[in-house]
C-alpha cells in the first residue's frame, strides 16, 4: 500500500529537487555561491605570477640594456686603444706636421708633462694668452700624455682649458678633436657631440674636420638621431671625396 501523504512526489523526477546542490543549499534565486578559500588563494596565486612574468620580462629588458651599454664602452676603449698604439686618428690619414698631432711624438720630460697637465687642468675659464709655439706643445702633449694614462677625466679637463688658453693654437683644432674623442670613450654622448661638431665650426680648413664629422654622426646615432646620421654622412661624402672618413661614411650610407 502506498502512503500518499508521505511528502515526496513519486513522479519520477530526481532528488534533490532542481535549485538545490547536493549538500541541500538552495542556489537559485540569481544569487552566486561564496568563493572558496582555496578559489581566492588560486586567484592570488595567478595575479602574483603574471605580476612576476611582467616583473621578468622588465628585468630582461634591462638586462639587454646593460650589456648593450657595457659593450659599446668596451668598443670605445679597445677604438682608443687601437689609435693611441698606432699613432693615427679614426678614419684619417696620418699627419705628422705640427698640427697633425703625431701621437708618437716625443712629450716633455715626465716632471714638465705632469706639471704642465696639472696647470692645463686648473686654468681659468676665460681668456688666452699671446702665441708661444713651446709653450703650447708643453701643454697639448701633457693633455695627450693623460689619455694615454686612460685619466680621461683630466684629459678632458686638460684639453678644455688648453683651448680656453689657446684658442688659436697650431694645435687647437687637434684638442677640440681630441676633447670629443676623450669625452666619447667616458660615454659623454652630449659633450662628445658638441665638440665634434666645434672642429668644422671653428677650424673649418682643418685636417681633422672629416673624421670629426664622420665620429659626430657616429654620435648622433648613439643618441638616436638617426634623421641627423644620413645628412652628415652624405656632407662627408660630398665634400671630401677621397679621405678614408669619406670611405666609411659611404659604407655606411649603404647599410641604412
């Protein structure tokens, strides 16, 4: 005998009845079930590892920075290195006359290079005294003498205030070149550039005026400038054909 007050439907359909879960908790009514302890430390877990792969992928960056800066300071040195040993500059023919800045060229006695490159370094920041040719090579090859000690600070110091002094030297036009050398191998991009650019500015019918515009390109692609690199480069080609910057700067226009 069936008992039809029994309070299930014998209909056939399922316990329990649709809305509920199987612990009994009804789930309907539009209303969500409460995360979970272990759904909200999952969630944790995936936020701190995409921060973490963000994190990664930043450091990565900054790694590839670094080493690309760490080699092209390395490069710098090992180019010094290499003129300073063979007695030329970059890309120009070697000039042995007396504005051509030999750098094989005996300097001062030690005592007298040292003495004259510490008064080049602390000379006043205006002025320039009368033309006095031994004087002057006193001070430029002292000047020099510091970047082949690789003191690149002082040198800079020293070939600054040596055109301060001497604007007008025989041997100004080598120092300015030399600053931007000097300034460019302690990663000075700024300095380097603006003194580069002083060897045509202010010596115009100087030998080292090619090579100064060729390294001033190389400069201006260091800091980006590459609308700035095909235009100096092409000057190079253009106005003097021949020299080995000239040579270089074609190459280079090739491969832009």
């Amino acid at each position: 005998m069936v008992d039809n007050d029994s309070g299930y439907n014998n209909s056939g359909s399922s316990y329990p009845p649709a809305g509920y879960g199987t612990n009994g908790a009804y789930a309907g009514g539009g209303v969500s079930a409460p995360v979970s302890a272990q759904g909200q430390l999952f969630n944790q877990l995936q936020q701190m590892q995409d921060q973490i792969s963000r994190q990664q992928g930043v450091i990565e960056e900054l790694q590839n920075d670094v080493a690309r800066m760490k080699q092209e300071s390395l490069e710098r040195y090992q180019d010094l290195d290499r003129r300073i040993g063979s007695g030329v500059a970059p890309a120009a023919t070697p000039d042995n006359s007396s504005t051509g800045g030999d750098l094989n060229a005996p300097g001062a006695a030690a005592g007298a290079a040292a003495g004259a490159g510490a008064a080049a370094a602390q000379a006043p920041a205006a002025g320039s005294e009368p033309a006095d040719p031994a004087k002057e090579k006193l001070y430029y090859d002292a000047a020099f003498d510091l970047i082949k000690a690789k003191d690149f600070d002082k040198a800079s110091q020293a070939f600054a205030a040596f055109l301060r002094k001497y604007p007008n030297s025989q041997y100004a036009g080598n120092a300015q070149y030399w600053l931007g050398e000097v300034n460019l191998a302690k990663g000075d991009l700024q300095g380097a550039g603006q003194a580069f650019a002083k060897v045509s500015q202010l010596y115009p019918k100087h030998a080292k005026v090619p090579d100064s515009l060729y390294k001033l390109a190389d400069v201006e692609r260091r800091l980006g400038h590459t609308d700035r690199v095909k235009g100096i480069l092409q000057q190079v080609v253009s106005q003097y054909p021949g020299t080995s910057a000239a040579q270089l700067a074609q190459r280079d226009l090739q491969k832009m």
